[in-house]
C-alpha cells in the first residue's frame, strides 16, 4: 500500500511538472494597466514650465499575437506583434506665472510594435523575459491653460513617429496553454511633439513625449 501511494505521488508530481511547462505555439494576449508619461517641455513652453505638469497617469489596454518557441523547458523566444491604446492625465497650478492658474494635459497614445523577447522559467510555474521592440508611436496630447476666466486648448493633433520600448516582466504558467503575465514597456526613445503654442510669443514649442507602460496580462497558446 504504501508503494502504491508513494508511486501515486509521483506521478502525479509528474504530470503537474508536465502541465506547468510551456511550448511553441500561436499565442494571443490581451492586456490592461497603467500608462505613466513624462513630457520635457522646450522652446515657448519654457516661459510657462511651472505651469506645465511633469507627470501624467492614466490607463492602458493591450493585445498581442505571435508565436512562442519553446527552446527546451526552461528557455526560448517569443515573435509577437502588439497594438496598445492608452491616455494618461495631469494637472498643474501656476505659483509663479500671474497669468496662468492652471494647466490641464491630456495625452493619448497608441503604439504598435513587432517584438522579440527572451522567455526563460526559474521554475516550472513561474518565470520571466526580457525583450525588445520596434514599430509606430502616435500621440494626440491637449493642454488647456486656465487665465481669470477663459480657458485656451491647443494641440489636440494626432502626430508620430519611430517607437522602441524596452519589454520586461514576470510570468505565471499555468500550463501549456494559459499564462499570466505582468509587463512593462519602457520607451528607450521619446517622441518630439512640435506645436505652436498660442500664449507665447514667436509660439514654437516641442514637448518630448514618452509613454510608461505597466500592465497585466493573459496569453493563451493554440
């Protein structure tokens, strides 16, 4: 009896290990979190920086389709496209600037990118991966500045250019198929949003937009 139960258990430690393990296949993702931007301000924004917020926070959705090469169990690589739409928010009051009492920013981006990322597991449940991209960044931000009594927006202007984010994050394997991911997309380049801003003089300003993202997720592998 007691062989039978100890044999019991192994094999059922067995085929868990099994069911943990990950392997190649077509996977598509989807995917929800936070978007964290950092805008440098230059040329006429400069006059108005202590107006300008510096940080902005909202939210991010995402989705993802590739395929996964399982290398051997414990390493192998991901080809992936993915599209994410995110928009973040700030707010800022003017403590030095008389005729501005506050600014409100709102920035919209939407980044696709083709992926490579190196997938590696500390166990047969959890592991992580490392990864670059390249592709299109759009951003469409707005500033509206708050005088006594009048509100003024510019921007609102959909523009882009070249993207390449960083991909970092840790993943939880729940068998071949189902997997949890927390992710993080940092932008190794920012993108030069040039605008004429209407309450400076001469009125060419460029602020440099770079979108955080840090999300979870869920692939399912065919």
């Amino acid at each position: 009896m007691g062989k039978k139960i100890v044999a019991s258990v192994a094999l059922s430690v067995s085929l868990l290990g099994v069911a943990s393990a990950q392997s190649s296949g077509v996977f598509i993702g989807i995917n929800a979190g936070v978007s964290l931007t950092q805008p440098t301000y230059s040329g006429a924004f400069e006059t108005m920086q202590d107006a300008l917020s510096q940080k902005g926070i909202g939210w991010v959705n995402g989705v993802d389709l590739g395929y996964k090469k399982a290398m051997n169990e414990k390493w192998g690589l991901r080809y992936y496209l993915s599209y994410n739409y995110s928009q973040s928010y700030g707010l800022k009051e003017s403590s030095v600037n008389p005729n501005i009492t506050e600014t409100d920013t709102d920035i919209v981006q939407q980044l696709i990118t083709a992926n490579v990322d190196l997938w590696f597991h500390f166990t047969r449940s959890f592991g992580a991966y490392v990864g670059i991209g390249a592709g299109y960044q759009r951003f469409k931000p707005s500033w509206t500045i708050t005088t006594t009594g009048q509100k003024t927006t510019f921007g609102d202007l959909n523009k882009g250019g070249l993207a390449v984010p960083l991909n970092v994050g840790l993943t939880w394997n729940f068998n071949n198929a189902h997997q949890i991911l927390y992710g993080v997309k940092i932008p190794l380049i920012s993108y030069d949003y040039e605008i004429n801003v209407p309450s400076q003089q001469g009125g060419a300003g460029t602020a440099g937009l770079r979108a955080y993202i840090m999300s979870i997720g869920y692939n399912y592998t065919f």
